[in-house]
C-alpha cells in the first residue's frame, strides 16, 4: 500500500527502462511489452501526471541490426556508431506505441556535462519543461554517439536520476530484471529482500557490492548511486522487476519493490542547492518595485535591474541585492553579465531586439531563485 500511494501521490514521474526489458534475445524490440508499459504511461497521464521516460537499448538495437555479436564488446568508435543506428529505431519504436495512444514524444540525447554544467543544464531543463507544459512526453537516452569515455555515463541508471532531479520530479521509478535490493545476492536461500530504504548505508552499499547478477551495464551499485541523486534531489525511487506486462500497474497493485524514500521534497532540496551548494560569481543590484515583486514569488526582470558586477555567465550563480544593498536572494542568472547590463532597466518586449536574439523573459526566472532575507 506504501509503494501505491508513493505513485498515486507523486505528481510527476520518470521512468527509467533497462536494455534487457526494451530488447529481446534475438536484439528485437518487445513490442507487445512496449504497448503494455505504452498504457500503463496513458493511466498515468489521465491523472494528470507528468511522466518522463528514460530508456536504454540503441546499441542493443544496433548490434542486431548491424549483424554484431551481442556480447561483443566494442570500441569506443564502434560503440558511437552502433548507437546511432539503434537510436533511429528504438525511438521509432517508441513514437509508434505512443502515437496509438494520441500521446506525443520527443526525443532528447543527453550526456554527463549536459545534466551537470550549469548552463548546458539550464537549457536542457529549459527544454523539458517546454514539452512538459505542451503535454508532450520527454523519452530520453544518453548521447553515446558524441560522449567520451571521460565523458559519459555509462549507464542509464544515474542519468535517470540526474533527470529527475533536473526536472524536479518527485518519483523515479527503475524497471530492471529485479525487484529490488536484497540482503545477499537473489539465489542465495537466505537473501532477503529489503521493502524501504531511508538512508543509504555502507551496509546497503556492501550490500549492492556483493550481488553478482547481470543487472546490465550499471549493475545494483548504480542503483544505489542513482537512489542517492534522487534522494538528495527530494524524490523518491523504486527498483522493480519489469519484465512483466503493464509492470507500472503492476507495481501499484502491490508488486514486489525497493523503496528508497526522499527526506525533503524536489522543491526544497532545490532551494537548498541554489541557496547553499552554488558559489556566486556575480552581483546584481535590483529597485524597490522588483525587491518587492521577488519577496511575492515573481521573477526578476530586466526592467527591475539597475546594475550588475561580477564575472557571471549565464546559468551561473548570482546574489541579487535591494537598493540599499542588502543581500536579498540568490538566483541562476539566464543572461551573462554583459547581457544584464545592457538590458538592465528595459522591459521584456525590448530584449530579442536590443540583444539580436530572443532570450529568457527573466533575468532570473522564479524557479531559479531563493530568498534569503525575508523582510
């Protein structure tokens, strides 16, 4: 009953798909399986969730299609490749199971410096949002056909996460070929299975290290890492078998999971890192109308901007101060500081042509921003 209520009370969810549930053994997509998790996602949305969908599968994919053995290890190059063939086809794959539905999809590449440098970050959560907001459903993959070794993932497990928390979604669901965590590795007669997770442990993480079943390329030790983003991001995460059909319904009708439950929720733990984790590279000297406009939940427009100083580019952190120079908020700035200061003062209509494109409407948009002197 907990595990139901954690999906039927999170208002917007990720759902991240293993290789081995999307492909079958012959590197074939599961087509009929697609179609059942396809209407378990219809469910979801008629209740008025919003849903992303994280999947694994191109090189799976690409393997088959390219007559490449699939336990055969490839080269970075081959590997890039492979992936750019089996993207076309797991994301047609995807927009067909959707479209029977009426629902639409996009399709966004990401890497590691995507979800991690703040102002690559700031447009891929800038992008989600647009979809989201237009009822369009994000299916996502990590861009393998670009990241370096230094540069990459390596497994969906951790992106998924990343995107939870960059979305501020407040529930990742991890459909894998296992239901959960357990005390020793499944087969083991005296494992046991471990329903909720409030704090990640070295006896967890041991745990996780001691399993020795194929989980695919992240194993139960990214899990684990994918469970403590989303905690520390506020949301909760489920690791569930999905092999069987409908396995979202499967899950709310009391299927078998591991719950690692959140301590704050995506919106605080986001105020906390804006407020406390980023070092600001710049100032911004605001007037009364927007110092005021800010402590009443608005956003920070140029046309509120008298000044600004620092080295701050855009997606960087910033102090915001009131005209008599108290520090009155933080925020990620959506403009450089060169930028600020040449719309610093100028109303929102005024920006695509002063600036020769058309920007953010917010210098610093209301859900980038934190209070820090309520006064």
């Amino acid at each position: 009953m907990a595990t139901t209520n954690k999906i039927n009370n999170a208002n917007n969810i990720v759902i991240k798909i293993g290789s081995s549930l999307i492909v079958d053994e012959d590197g074939s997509i599961r087509e009929s399986w697609l179609n059942s998790l396809v209407d378990d996602i219809d469910q979801l949305k008629k209740q008025s969730k919003g849903v992303i969908v994280v999947t694994s599968g191109a090189i799976a994919l690409g393997k088959n299609i390219l007559n490449i053995k699939k336990d055969e290890k490839l080269k970075l190059d081959i590997a890039q490749g492979t992936a750019a063939v089996g993207q076309i086809e797991l994301i047609s794959a995807f927009k067909n199971a959707f479209s029977k539905r009426n629902l639409k999809v996009a399709q966004l590449l990401l890497t590691i410096e995507d979800t991690e440098k703040r102002r690559r970050y700031l447009n891929a959560r800038n992008t989600i949002s647009m979809l989201l907001k237009n009822d369009v459903i994000p299916i996502i993959n990590e861009n393998d056909t670009v990241a370096t070794e230094e540069i990459r993932y390596g497994d969906n497990d951790r992106l998924a996460a990343r995107v939870t928390t960059m979305a501020s979604f407040d529930c990742l669901i991890i459909l894998s070929d296992v239901d959960g965590i357990y005390t020793l590795p499944p087969d083991n007669k005296g494992a046991q299975h471990i329903a909720e997770i409030k704090n990640i442990t070295k006896k967890i993480q041991d745990m996780a290290k001691n399993t020795n079943n194929d989980y695919g390329s992240g194993g139960m030790i990214t899990k684990i890492e994918a469970a403590r983003i989303a905690m520390d991001g506020g949301s909760n995460m489920l690791i569930a078998n999905g092999k069987n059909f409908n396995p979202i319904n499967t899950i709310i009708n009391g299927g078998k999971v591991s719950n690692f439950i959140a301590k704050t929720s995506p919106h605080l733990a986001r105020k906390k890192w804006i407020a406390g984790m980023l070092i600001p590279n710049g100032n911004i000297y605001i007037d009364s109308g927007a110092s005021n406009a800010l402590k009443s939940g608005r956003s920070l427009l140029p046309a509120g901007i008298v000044n600004a100083e620092g080295k701050f580019e855009r997606g960087d952190a910033v102090l915001i101060y009131d005209i008599l120079k108290n520090e009155i908020a933080r925020g990620l700035s959506a403009y450089s500081l060169k930028d600020t200061l040449i719309i610093k003062g100028k109303s929102t209509d005024e920006i695509e042509k002063i600036l020769g494109y058309r920007g953010r409407s917010a210098s610093v948009h209301r859900d980038d921003l934190v209070i820090t002197d309520e006064r």
